[in-house]
C-alpha cells in the first residue's frame, strides 16, 4: 500500500516513525504480507519529496531533524508543490495531517476532494475540515469508490467510528455523551489541586496537552466541533454552526463548584452531550458536576471517553489515557491498516 503523506509536523513525523518501528509487524496485518510505503510527503512551507518505489523514511526523518526541510535530500525527488502530488501523484491512500484554523479548512478539503475523485482512500486527523466539510466528502467517497476515515479527528486514541462500524452494525446511536477534549479535563484537574486556570493552562502547554492557543480547548469550541462530527457521522445528523450549539467553557467554573463536586464524590467536567430529539439533533458543551458512579467521572489528566446509547446495545462506553502526536500517529495508522485491508466507505 503506497501512501501520500500531507503534512510533516510532529503528527506526521510520529506516524513515519511508527511505520518505522513496526514495519515488520505490519507486514502480518495487510493482505498477502503487503508492505506500507509512503511514496510522497508534501508541505506548505518546507518542501515535497516524492519516490514511487517508497521514500528512505530513516533518512528523511534524519534529514528533517538536521535541516528543518524537506527539500534538498539526495536521490529523491522534490515536486513543486503537494497540490501537484496529489493530482498526479501514483499512491492508493492519501493520509492528511496538517492543520488549519476553523475557517482555513477549504484548502485542504479541496485537496481531499481531488484524492477522492481519483478513487483514493483517506484518512484525517484535521477535525476542523471534517466538521466543515463532512457530508460532502462523504458522498463523494461513496461515488468514487474510495473511503474516508477520521477517528483520529476526534478522540485519538478511541476508535469510535471504527468501533460502531465493526462491533455495532446497524445500531441506531440516539446520544452520546463524554469528555472529548484533554487540555480541558487536565487543566480542572489540576484546578482541583488549587491551580489557578491562568497556571493550569500554562502547566498543560508546557506538558504538550494544549496548543499555545488552547483558547478552542478552554472556551469549549474544540468540543463542540468534534461533537458535531459525531452527530454528523454516527447520527445522520446535519451541519451545525457553533452558534446553534450550547458552548460554555470552564473559565467560569469556580474553586467552589470544584470544592462541592469532590466532597460528594464526583467531579467536574467538560461534557459533550449529543441527543436525538423528536425533530432535531441537540448539541450542548459545558462543565457538568459528574456523580463517582459515571464512568466519565473517573477520566484523568488528559483522557478522554464517551458514552454511545444505542438501540440494541445499549451504553457503551469508550474511552483512552492516550494524548499527544504518537497517538493521533498511530490512529491514523489505524485507520491507514483498515482503508488498506478493504474497500469500504465511511461511517454513517
């Protein structure tokens, strides 16, 4: 399987060293013992290298690591640009990991369009692009026979998405409810611990948990948007601006409120809730006291899970400690496996 990699921050480093680490027992999982290769990487700014028989990744991960670019490695050659990659480019799964602000995403979507246009299968991190731009990607993965997966968009190391598909075919999901943002079950942790926001905020970008804007992280948007993906993809729900969604962050939960929850055994929470109403799909973001006894409760430092009602399985939860860019690498390699072991569409 020949993957076009866009994007080479610290995501797209993890997932070329995780391919490295585990090439061999990759090997074990793929039809026929077929061997990943990622046969072009293409950025913004530092440069796009492409080889058809597969790029030296060592190589490329030292040369990055010395130069801070990509261009100039020798015996590899250098496209101008990654939109030509894409167009032209012979690879059968194209694996997007770049970023973009919440009104940034049309770039990089049409990118994803032209890869899917061409039969290609994708897989994404970029939450705010799938939020945006779903449906439409949706459908023309169907049409084109390609495939579309995400799961590293929303909760990184919880395959939710791909554990609907798999373990719960043709449930009917009518909420779903969970912590979907880490920085900010972190920093009330930590303010549970005495922690002013200000200083948790400061502590949980230090530790890599946040962004150095964690703003979308504090103020709930982050957890609004990948809820709104979850109702999209698991609920046939449609787009949602965050303006017809309930979005209040932590910055006014108080030490008191933080007080009150632990002396009766719960704790506060950022909660993502997502129901099924008689017309309508409801979305709402904000702290919520949890009682011990919800699993959600007992989520620490920088987890995050979900509870998924459905029809004939009930709750179930899911839930992952995992944070950081080799978790997001490795759901993309998650997902990278499943486009390459079968033809098959998204979840809906």
């Amino acid at each position: 399987m020949d993957i076009l990699l866009l994007g080479f921050g610290a995501v797209g480093r993890a997932f070329c060293e995780l391919l490295e680490e585990r090439s061999s027992s990759l090997r074990k999982v793929l039809p026929k013992g077929e061997e990943i290769r990622v046969v072009g990487i293409g950025t913004r700014t530092r440069g796009c290298l492409y080889k058809s028989n597969g790029l030296p990744l060592s190589a490329v991960l030292d040369w990055e690591s010395k130069t801070g670019k990509l261009f100039g490695l020798d015996g590899v050659s250098c496209p101008n640009d990654s939109e030509s990659l894409v167009e032209q480019g012979d690879y059968d799964l194209l694996v997007e990991c770049t970023t973009s602000s919440l009104y940034s995403s049309a770039p990089i979507a049409r990118a994803i369009k032209k890869a899917l246009d061409r039969g290609k299968a994708v897989v994404t991190c970029n939450s705010t692009m799938v939020y945006r731009h779903y449906f439409e990607l949706k459908e023309l993965a169907e049409c084109k026979g390609g495939a579309l997966l995400f799961d590293s968009a929303v909760v990184a190391g919880t395959p939710i998405f791909s554990y609907v598909r798999h373990f719960l075919p043709a449930v009917k999901v009518s909420a779903c409810y969970g912590v979907l943002n880490g920085t900010a079950n972190y920093v009330l942790e930590m303010m549970e611990d005495g922690a002013t926001l200000d200083e948790a905020v400061m502590e949980a970008v230090r530790k890599g948990f946040a962004e150095k804007d964690p703003l979308l992280d504090i103020e709930g948007t982050d957890s609004a948007i990948k809820a709104s993906i979850i109702a999209q993809a698991l609920m046939d729900a449609p787009f949602q601006a965050l303006d017809d969604m309930i979005i209040e962050g932590i910055r006014n939960v108080t030490p008191d409120m933080l007080r009150k929850a632990k002396k009766e055994g719960g704790r506060v929470k950022l909660v993502a809730n997502i129901r099924r109403g008689s017309s309508s799909v409801e979305i709402s973001v904000k702290p919520e006291i949890i009682p011990s006894e919800n699993p959600v409760s007992k989520l620490r430092g920088a987890s995050k899970g979900v509870i998924i009602t459905t029809d004939f399985a009930g709750e179930v939860y899911l839930a992952s400690d995992g944070f950081g860019p080799r978790q997001m690498a490795y759901g993309l390699l998650r997902d990278s496996i499943e486009a390459g072991s079968q033809k098959m569409g998204p979840c809906n």
